[in-house]
C-alpha cells in the first residue's frame, strides 16, 4: 500500500516528456499519457486488493477514530524550520503523505477507469487536432492532480493539488482559445472557483492556527474531542464548503460549468464525471468529522445542495444543447450528492457520486460521438439517430436510464438511497422537493435521449455514422459500469456485504429497500420516461399551450433564473466602480499627495531659495557672521533675563 503514491506520479512523469519528445513520437506521445494511467491503474489495483485483505495490524494502519473503518497513513518530513522538543515546539514543520481509507480507494478507481477510458476515447475523437500532443499532457496533468488531491493526507498537499486542478481545467475548457467562446468559458470557470478557493485557503489557515499542523487527522482529532469550538469548527467548515461549492458547481457559483462545454466533449466527461467537480464532494466527505462537529454547517450543505438540485433540474428541462443538458444534470445531482452530506447520508453520497460518475462520463462520451458524426448539438434539430447510430443510442440510452433512476440500473439504487437518508434526518420540505428533483430527472433525460435517437430521422443526417472503435470500446465499458456497478450496494453472499459496508462514517450501514420510497421513485421514473416519449419522440403530447401560459415562467428557467445578467450588472456597477474610486483615490490622495506632495513643496521651496545662492564665498562668510551674531544676541538676551 505505501507504493500508491506510484499512482498520480505516473502521468506528472509523462507531462515533462509529451512536451519534449511528444512531436517525434508515434501519435504525438499521446500514448505516453495512457500508458502512465494505464500504469497508474496497475499500481491501483495492487493497492486496493492489499488495502481490502489487510487487517488494521498492518504497519501504518489502524481503525480511525472518526469513520470506525480502516485508515493506512504513509508520510515523510518535508520541511522543517524552528526547534521541537518532545510535545512542544516553537517551530514549523510541514509534512507531506497519503491518506488511504475506503473513500480514497473508491475515488480513485472512478478517477483512474474513468480518465483511461477517456484517454483512448480521445484517439479518436481529437484525430487530426494540431495540438493533440498538448491535449495529452493537459489531460495526463489534470489526472495526476485530481489523484493526488484525492491522496493527500494534509491540507496544504490538498490545496496544492487542488490549484492545480484548477489550472488545469483552465488550459482545457480553453483547448480551442481561437474561438471567443473558449476563452471567455475558461476565464469564467478559473476566476469563479478562485471566489471559492480564497475561502478554502482561509479555511486551511484557520485550522491550522487552531491545531497547529496541516495534518487533517489532527484537524478531526481537535474537532472530535472538543478542543475546537463548535464556532470555530462552523467557520471553518463553512470556508471550506466555499471552496467546495465552487469546485463541484454549487448555488450561487454553478454558473461556470456550463460554459465549460465550450471544451473538447472528452474533457467534458472528465470534468463532469471524474475529477473537478468531485472534488467539492470530495472535500466536504473527507472533512466530515469538522461538519459534524459544527452540525449548523451541514444545515447550509443541506440547504445549497436542495437548491442547486432543484434550480438545477429545472433548467436543463429547457436546455435546447445536449451539452448543456448534461452539464445541468450534473450540477442537479452534484446536489444531490450535497443534500445527502448534509441529511447525515455520507454512504448515499459516495455510492451515488460513483453512479454518477460512470452513467456521466458514457453520456457525454456519448454526445462527443453525436457531434463527432453530425458536428450538431441542437436536440431540436436532432432525432432518429438510433437509426445510423444504434450503438451509441443504446449506450447512451443506457447511461439516461441510469441517471433517471429506473430499476435495477446503478443510479436507481444510489438515488434511493439518498432518498431514505433525506427522508429520515430532514423536513418534510425536503423529502418532496427531492422526490420532485428525482422526477424531473428522469424527464430531462428522456427529453434528451428521445428527442436524439428516436422519432423521425432528420434528412439532413443521413450521413452520419456510428463512433469509431476508440470510442466505441469505450463508451461500452462504461456502459457496462453504468448497468451493474449499482448492486454493489447489495448485501452478497461471501465476506462482500455491500458498499455500506465498505465506505461509511462511524457505522456500517446495510442497504435496503424502503418500500414506499423505492415503489414512489420507480413511479415517478417511468412516468417521466413516458411522457417524455410522447412528448419528443411520438410529438403526441404538445406543450405550445403550456409554455404560452407560463410564458414568463418559461423565460426565467430558460435565462438561467438570469444569474449571469446578475453577476454581470454587479461586476459592471459595483466592482468596477469601486475599483475606479479607489483608482481615483490612489492617483489624488496617494500618489499625488501623498507620495509626490512632499517633492512639490521641496522643489518650490528650492526654487524659491535658489535667487540667494551667488556661488560668492564672501557671501557665504557674511552670512555665517551675521547668523553667529544673531545667535550670539538671543544667547545674551536669554542670560539676562
């Protein structure tokens, strides 16, 4: 297990090289970057298998004291400054290491299988792209930094890691910087999340006045044994949280992850699916012991990720670009995977950010294959496809099906279970709203893959094709994921007892069923399904009347709740403003009089001066005796007094 590091180290080996040597090699060095990953897989599975046959007497591991599940912790000195003696210290020392427990060894399979398959998928959907060497040591960087976030056992390692992500998808939402779109996708996407990274880093620091280390497990142990105040660990959570609503696109700083389709369709299934957006679910399930120690803090990840669910879903209901669909439905269940860390469903958040992740990443691959036939977007100007391209419907009807929650597909068991968690801790308020999220989900990907592949072939795309075998192979992997992966929440025969009783925060938890839940979401499910069928693919149901009528209701979901005109009026008349005043006061009141009035008054005073200066020494020596003089009768005038 002390070899995972092997893992991100892999592809950051292969960037240096791509960038060197990519032009001489075959494919631009494309197949360094899978290669490293498909390496980085290897050294994974030696890991996971170790980790999940040792016991906790193995050297570095033990039972945690805050998730009660198996924690191996492998770390060197990095740096050191100061002196320490024995438990006190005056000094700094920072220490860099991994952290392996259920939850890294579970993110990390995602992140892996998804950035290969991805990787190959690429082959054939960037072919002939003049930069196709920098796209691979982009996407090898980017998955080596999201690896190892998700290892870090400290929180300066984790930041570190965490910028780097950020830059990252900087670079590839801008892949195409020639078009307008692009780069203001990319500029847009890096200066949101940095509004939430300022946040995260004043968290960091934070706790680290509190605890005096970097060291998460110190951070948990001070929280867990009330050395650390509940204000204290509230604040600290809720910075925190910043930094992961901005990362995993959550209310009011979602409005970046849309635009990010304006990248490569495989970077959108990576970004969407495996690496940026986790990596706020992520961090908010690793800092969990800090949450529940404030417990007002998971009220507010509550709230935000009902929120963003609910406003989320509504949108992509209106969507006319199926990338845009995609990307609304993972901001909703991004939500989803909020509200259950907030309803105290820690398992149901993992499970279904693992679903999630798989049925994700097949749909966009999926529409990177539409419009890699079609080069269209448009699911108005769409439909029939199944009949040209009856793999790719059928993968991604596969993936919609998942995600829309019909049995006994993965996103089905991962939706109820967040359901049941919902139901049981939170108001009624919330259990509705959540039921209505889980419904118009099941209706936005209906809406999207009927209105694509079904109904009547569009002429203009008789042409089209099915994808190539890069991207069918894997599109079909992860098809297969997107079907089973959901019964490893099952409770099996053998030493396997389900998911919940692998990855969980203080108890083992056991999946089951609640009826009414389970029967109400399949309804829901297969509601939605049909009606969206005779809405896009059968046209028997038309709803000109229903948007006529709810017009403006219409035309706030399909303006984005007007969010951006927002964020822009606020820019333009506040921020902007502001920074002009404060110009005008460092120009006038610093510059000016500040810095150069002393100077001014210098030189009058000079020039005003300089008609006495003859260059004459009798003047000089006359002055010198009249000024002794002068002295000499103040000093008299002083004695006889």
């Amino acid at each position: 297990m002390e070899w995972a590091w092997l893992i991100p180290v892999f592809s950051f080996i292969a960037v240096p090289l791509i960038v060197l040597f990519g032009s001489r090699l075959p494919a631009k060095g494309a197949f360094l970057a899978i290669l490293a990953m498909l390496g980085g897989i290897i050294v994974f599975a030696i890991v996971a298998v170790d980790f999940l046959q040792s016991g906790s007497s193995t050297n570095g591991c033990g039972i945690s004291e805050f998730t009660k599940s198996m924690t191996c912790l492998y770390s060197i000195d990095w740096f050191e400054a100061g002196s320490f003696v024995g438990d006190s210290s005056d000094g700094i020392r920072l220490v860099w290491g991994m952290l392996l427990d259920p939850l890294t060894v579970l993110i990390l399979g995602l992140i892996t299988i998804v950035a290969l398959m991805v990787q190959i998928y690429s082959l054939g959907y960037m072919h002939g792209d003049p930069r196709f060497g920098w796209y691979y040591a982009f996407h090898a960087l980017f998955a080596a930094s999201m690896l190892t976030l998700v290892l870090a056992d400290n929180f300066l390692l984790l930041y570190v890691a965490w910028e780097l992500v950020g830059v990252c998808s900087y670079l590839l939402i801008g892949f195409w910087f020639e078009r307008p779109s692009a780069r203001e996708a990319a500029k847009k996407a890096f200066i949101v999340t940095r509004l939430g990274d300022v946040g995260l880093l004043i968290g960091i620091l934070l706790l680290w006045s509190e605890v005096g280390s970097f060291s998460m497990v110190a951070a948990f142990e001070a929280a867990n044994n009330g050395s650390m105040t509940q204000l204290t660990a509230t604040v600290a959570a809720l910075l925190l949280f910043a930094g992961a609503a901005g990362k995993s696109a959550q209310f009011p700083m979602h409005v970046w992850l849309p635009d990010a389709m304006e990248g490569p369709t495989p970077v959108s299934a990576l970004i969407h699916a495996a690496t940026m957006v986790i990596a706020g679910v992520y961090l908010v399930a690793r800092s969990y012991p800090i949450f529940v120690a404030s417990g007002d803090a998971l009220t507010v990840v509550a709230w935000i990720g009902l929120i963003t669910a609910f406003g989320a879903a509504t949108i992509a209901l209106t969507a006319t670009d199926l990338k845009r669909i995609l990307a609304y439905s993972t901001i909703s269940h991004l939500g989803l995977m909020m509200l259950s860390l907030g309803a105290f469903g820690y398992t149901a958040a993992i499970f279904h950010l693992l679903a999630h992740g798989f049925s994700k990443a097949l749909l966009f691959l999926g529409a990177g294959s539409v419009m890699h036939s079609i080069d269209e977007l448009d699911i108005r100007k769409m439909g029939g496809l199944r009949k040209v391209m009856p793999l790719t419907a059928l993968l991604f009807s596969i993936g919609a099906l998942s995600l829309g929650g019909i049995p006994i597909l993965s996103g089905f068991w991962s939706k109820d279970e967040i359901l049941i968690a919902v139901s049981e801790h939170l108001p009624p308020v919330f259990i509705v709203l959540t039921f209505m999220v889980a419904f118009m989900s099941a209706l936005y990907m209906g809406r999207a893959m009927f209105a694509v592949f079904f109904g009547k072939l569009n002429p203009e795309h008789e042409h089209a094709h099915d994808a190539p075998m890069s991207m069918a192979v894997t599109m079909s992997i992860l098809g297969v994921f997107a079907l089973v992966f959901g019964l490893v929440s099952l409770d099996w025969p053998g030493s396997f007892n389900g998911i919940g009783t692998l990855v969980y925060f203080e108890k083992q938890l056991h999946f089951h069923l609640v009826p009414w839940i389970a029967g109400l979401s399949t309804i829901l499910a297969v509601l939605a399904f049909v009606l969206a069928y005779f809405i896009y693919a059968r046209k028997r149901i038309s709803l000109d009347s229903t948007r006529a009528k709810f017009n403006w209701l219409h035309k706030i979901v399909e303006n984005k709740y007007y969010l951006d005109e927002c964020y822009q009026w606020i820019v333009e008349t506040i921020v902007l403003t502001s920074a002009r005043l404060l110009g005008l006061f460092d120009r006038v009141i610093v510059n000016d009089i500040g810095v150069n009035g002393p100077g001014w008054i210098v030189k009058k005073v000079g020039i005003s001066m300089k008609i006495h200066i003859t260059g004459h020494v009798y003047s000089y020596a006359l002055g010198t005796m009249l000024g002794t003089i002068v002295l000499g009768v103040m000093w008299w005038l002083r004695s006889v007094d």
